[in-house]
C-alpha cells in the first residue's frame, strides 16, 4: 500500500502545479492562454479539467487544485452491483493517509451529503481524487443485526489512499471477504471524454460517472 500511496503523492504533485490545467499556445510575440473545456453559468466557471494518470489508470484528479467554495459535482450514471464510487482528499501531507468525502453505492449516495448528493461544496484547498473500489457482495443470511441490508453504508473516515474500509454490522459480518478484496486495485478506467464541460469517465466494467468542477467567477 506504502507504494500506491508514494504515487498518489506524486501524480497529486505533478497534476496539480499551477498553470497545468490550461491549455497554452505560444506564437512569438502572441500569447494565447484558454482553459480546457469550460463553460459559465449561475456565476461559475464549469469546468471539465481532470486527469487520469497513467501510472495510476483507475484515479481521476482535478487538473488545477480544488478550492474553497468550488463545488465538485460527481454524478455516477450507472454503477456495477458490486461497485462503490469514492471521492478521498489527503489527510496527511504525503497523502500516506486519506479520509472519505463521498461514497456512493449501486443504489444511491452511503454516506452524509450536504445538500445535493451529486455535489460537494469544497471547504478547503486541498488534493481531492475520485475511484470506484468493487467490494464483494453483502451477505446478510444468518445476521439477525443486518436488517436486511444490500449495500454497505458505513465507512472508516480515514484509511490509506485507495482504500475503502467498510464498518458497522454489515461489514463485520462480512469480515473475511472484505479483508480479502481490501489490497486488490481500484476499477480502472477504460475510456475518458468530455462532453463540453463535463468530464465523463467509464470504467473497465461498465460503470460511468460524470465530473464537473464549478468555480465561483466572483
């Protein structure tokens, strides 16, 4: 895990150094500076600027630093039975530790939302990234403490990067099989587009999530 987290660190470094996320063009004398794929609307830019690494083909990071009072939208589309999308930010300054933002499961958001299930009023400055993890599925027969549960909805706040530790009835449960899945690599990413500002992303078994970054113009 000390390895995934060494390149976490260093992609979080490269892609998140000012001025990467614009598109420059020089022609002597004239500069030409435009961001990728934005738009306006409601007083915020809409930006579709993220990234995924290639040393790290299942980790999609936004191309510029996310801010305090950016609002980033995640909205999965379509998540596989046994997938549960995850936005971490670091929680150490090597990003050896990580917490949970957001979780979100085949049959909706798991965990607290603010307003919105799809977006994330960011309160810090920070290096946030977005993963699907496929967790087994939930056995609840024989758990009289389960209550007929089919998706984990509880989670270890904080956790090495990657990782997605699930807590509470349900998951102690089901000890063995999430144990055995916690060091297996995150769902990579089979394609990346941009349909305008909206950076949409499809993983390697179906599952599709839109991604937007909204930031104030004020």
């Amino acid at each position: 895990m000390g390895s995934i987290a060494a390149r976490l660190a260093w992609a979080l470094a490269v892609v998140c150094l000012p001025g990467l996320a614009q598109d420059r063009k020089t022609l002597s004398p004239v500069e030409v500076t435009a961001p990728a794929y934005t738009s306006h609307h409601g007083g915020y830019l809409i930006s579709g600027d993220f990234k995924v690494d290639p040393r790290m083909p299942f980790i999609v990071f936004p191309s510029q630093p996310l801010v305090a009072e950016d609002v980033l939208s995640v909205e999965p589309k379509y998540l596989a039975d046994d997938d549960y999308l995850v936005v971490q930010e670091c929680a150490a300054a090597d990003c050896s530790r990580a917490s949970v933002v957001r979780v979100w499961h085949p049959g909706g958001v798991a965990t607290e939302i603010q307003n919105d299930p799809n977006r994330i009023l960011i309160k810090h400055e920070n290096k946030y990234w977005i993963w699907v993890k496929r967790l087994p599925l939930a056995s609840t027969m024989g758990c009289n403490d389960c209550n007929d549960q089919h998706f984990y909805t509880s989670f270890e706040p904080f956790s090495p990067p990657m990782v997605l530790m699930p807590n509470g009835d349900l998951a102690a449960y089901n000890r063995a099989a999430l144990l055995a899945a916690r060091d297996q690599d995150p769902v990579p990413v089979k394609t990346q587009t941009h349909e305008g500002s909206t950076f949409v992303v499809t993983y390697a078994d179906g599952s599709t999530v839109r991604i937007r970054r909204m930031h104030a113009e004020h």
